[in-house]
C-alpha cells in the first residue's frame, strides 16, 4: 500500500496547537502516531505521497548520518521506532526521507530494522544489513551503529582524497582536450587560408598538422560516433558479462601505478569490514561469503573464494589469506599474531590502517608524477602545434625584401 503524506493539525497536552506531516499508510497509523506524541487530531489534509522505488539512492554523507543518529539516539535510551521518526522528521523531503519513513513503518508492522532494510540495497549493502541483523540479536545495535558511522566515514575520506588528488590531472587532460579542439577545429583551418593565399612552402609538421585537421574536419562525426559506441560498448560488457568484467578488474589490478593504489585501497576496505563484522560475532566463514558480493572486484572475490575454501579445508585463517598472493608477508604475520592472541579484530585494523596509509603515500606519490609529466606535456603539444602554426608565418616574413 502507497504511502500517503498527512498534514495536519493537532493539539497537545498544553492545548498549543501542533502543525505537522507524517507519512503513513492509513489514517489509523496517523492517528497511533499522534496518540503516541499525546497530541489530539485537530484536522487534516492528504496528498498522496511520491512514488517509493527499492532502487532509491542516497549520498554517502546521509548513510553515515543515517547511522550516526541511530546509533546516537538509541544510545540515549529512545525506542528504535522513534528513534527512525525522528531523524526522518530532521531530514528535508526527498527519497531517503521516504525510505527512512518506510523503515519505521516497517518496524510498527512488526518487523525488524535489517529485514526492513534488505529491499534497498542501493542504499544499505549487505555488509550493512549483515551488521545492524548481528546487532539486534546481540543487543548491540548503538554499538554497531557507531562502528559503521566511523567506517562510513573513514571510507568517505578515502573517496574525497581519491577525488582530491585527480581533479588537478583531470583539469590539465580536459585543458589538452579543449586546446587541440580550439587548433584543429578553428585556427588550423585560418592558418590553411592564408598559406594557400601567399603560396608558401610548408614544413612537414605543419601538413601533417593541416591533414589531421582536414581528416576531422571531414570525419569528426565518424571519430565522434566511434569513440562513443567503443566507450558504450566497454561500459556495457564490463556491467553485464563475468568475463568481461573479470578481466577489465585484472587489468585495472595489473595497470601501472593504479593498479597498486587499487589493490591497497581494496584490501584496506576488506580487512576494516572483516574487523568490524568479526568483532560483532559473525562467524569467518559467513564473513567472507557476505564481503565476497559487496566488494565490486572480481578479482578479490575470486581471492576470498580461494581462503573460504583453505579455511573450510582446514587451514588457518593466515594460510588461507596466504594461498590468496595479495596480502603482503608482514600483513600475513600480523594476522597470525592475531589468530594467536584471540585478537583478530586488532590485528585486522592494524592492516587496513596499513594499506590506508600505503595507498594514500602511493596516491601522493602517482599525483606528484603525473602532474609535472602532464604539465610538461601540455608544454610540448602547446609548443609543437605553435611552432606548426608560425614557422610558415616566420617564412613568410624572412623571404619579404624591404
């Protein structure tokens, strides 16, 4: 049944009279939500609320204020419902306002908070669903809750230095982009008109410049609709067939300088979740089949698969990453430790602050290397393409007899 939007009007204890909306699937939910709030119905207005699709989306900062709430709130002794109620009634209209409001209908149907949540995967992975299911049986659900909030938010941090650092090189390709654009498409072409206007005698670069120009000029709509169903084609295949996808994830691995960011940024989100599910209780096994679907990488997966399998065999949980050939001998040792010591929660934190650190000082290093090779490569197309469009000019003028 739709969830209809209710505004209305009430009174409460103090006779004040109370404005509000709330979302709801019949009359009688609003009028057991007002009961609740010692507030008594006034009048009311319906407008049928927006279309709800499990396939709504949300940002990264309101799952990590979705969770710190929560975990807030609950932690304060306020009821799970209302808890959800609340931190809907703070968010502005929009579709995670209404899934939020789902949720708590959900939860006075009789419900609980993971089983409610599972239909909306776009917005809480099965990691999470996994964990808030753990904390409810274990009556740990504040605690877990403040868990995600400080991973969510560590792994936002990550995006955002990611991002941070290829804005600059992403700025300087766009500016080659544009630049060879401006020569070929508009300059070149003037540059052709005069030569051919004083007859002049052209250096090689500058045809092989102007027959660029020409083969573009002529063909640009053939380069453009090629290169447009090449990328289409590649995003397609990548996102619908295994094959495909395993194999563009091993090249990304096995690509020169990302590739090794990739892999540590990976491994650093696999070992904080495995922690975090591992101290909630959740058994290895069951760790690794439900990180072996949310990682998005084909060849981790294929790597988990390989450490389920030694450690269903009867290897330890280090031999069974070690069959793996992605984690590092120190990372390897410290995990035994942790086996050892009954503290593998630790030791797993240990190393994913290890591959953060790793990758953020490989991150810096790959910024620091491609924003002067790019620079100087602007250098030289700018100064190729001018020496391409004045030698002729400068020709011209050595030639001229005052």
């Amino acid at each position: 049944m739709p969830l209809i939007d209710f505004r209305y009007r009430a009174v409460d204890e103090q006779n004040r009279l109370i404005r509000g909306q709330f979302s709801a699937r019949s009359f009688a939910e609003l009028e057991r939500h007002l009961q609740q709030n010692h507030l008594l119905l006034f009048d009311y207005q319906i407008k049928p609320s927006k279309t709800l699709s499990p396939r709504s989306r949300c940002s990264p900062q309101q799952r990590i204020e979705f969770c710190f709430y929560l975990g807030q709130l609950l932690a304060a002794g306020i009821p799970l419902i209302d808890s959800l109620q609340q931190f809907a009634a703070s968010l502005a209209d929009s579709p995670f306002r209404r899934v939020v409001q789902q949720l708590a209908h959900a939860l006075e149907s009789g419900q609980c908070l993971s089983a409610a949540m599972q239909p909306f995967t776009p917005i809480f992975d099965p990691v999470l669903v996994q964990l808030v299911q753990i904390g409810e049986k274990s009556g740990q659900l504040p605690a877990v809750f403040k868990h995600l909030t400080d991973t969510l938010t560590w792994q936002q941090r990550i995006s955002q230095n990611i991002k941070k650092a290829l804005w600059y090189p992403a700025f300087l390709l766009s500016l080659i982009v544009l630049t060879l654009i401006f020569v070929l498409y508009w300059l070149v072409p003037q540059l052709l008109q005069f030569v051919q206007t004083m007859g002049l005698q052209l250096p090689w670069h500058t045809k092989l410049l102007i027959t660029l120009s020409n083969f573009l000029q002529q063909q640009g709509w053939l380069v453009l609709l090629s290169l447009i169903t090449f990328f289409s084609t590649v995003i397609l295949a990548v996102r619908f067939s295994t094959w495909t996808r395993r194999l563009w994830d091993q090249l990304l691995f096995n690509t020169w300088g990302v590739g090794k960011i990739l892999r540590q940024l990976m491994l650093a989100r696999f070992s904080r979740f495995f922690a975090l599910m591992y101290q909630s209780g959740l058994p290895i096994l069951d760790i690794l089949t439900t990180l072996r679907g949310t990682l998005g990488n084909h060849v981790m997966e294929q790597a988990l698969k390989t450490a389920h399998e030694h450690i269903v065999a009867g290897d330890s949980i280090s031999e069974g990453f070690a069959k793996t050939r992605l984690f590092s001998t120190m990372t390897l040792s410290m995990l035994a430790m942790g086996e050892t010591t009954g503290q593998l929660d630790q030791a797993l934190y240990h190393v994913s602050d290890f591959y953060q650190q790793q990758a953020q000082y490989q991150l810096e290093k790959f910024h620091a290397l491609l924003e002067p090779a790019l620079t100087v490569f602007l250098a030289l197309l700018l100064g190729g393409l001018m020496l391409s469009v004045l030698q002729p000019i400068y020709n011209l003028i050595n030639h001229i007899h005052l």
